[in-house]
C-alpha cells in the first residue's frame, strides 16, 4: 500500500530533538495506517479504525502496557 507523504503525521509525543523517535499514523478511509519515522520506507501496519481506536484508549488508561 502507498500513502502520500502529506497524509502522515507525527504525535506530539515524538520525543526530543527532530522529532524522529515515534511512529508516524495515517487516516485513510477505513483503516488506520502506522510506520516508523526513523524509516518511512519501510513496511507499514494497518488496521481498521475501530481497532486502533480501542488500542490506543487501552494505552491511554495503561500507559505501562
């Protein structure tokens, strides 16, 4: 699957520095799309929304998991 570089943005939680220390996240129209910043060129993971949806809540109230 290819996604523009324009649609892929970084959380605000990227750490120091350039920012490169994160994974970067694309909403396309059904799925969610996750890469590493440190290497977009690589493979990327999707899921439908929903499940990402309930995976980041789960990190939300578990921020250890």
């Amino acid at each position: 699957m290819t996604t523009p570089d324009d649609t892929w943005r970084r959380s605000s939680y990227s750490g120091g520095g350039q920012g490169d220390a994160c994974v970067e996240i694309a909403d396309l129209d059904t799925r969610i799309a996750i890469r590493d910043s440190k290497a977009p060129a690589r493979a990327t993971l999707t899921f439908p929304a929903p499940a990402f949806a309930t995976f980041v809540e789960t990190l939300k109230k578990n921020p250890a998991a």
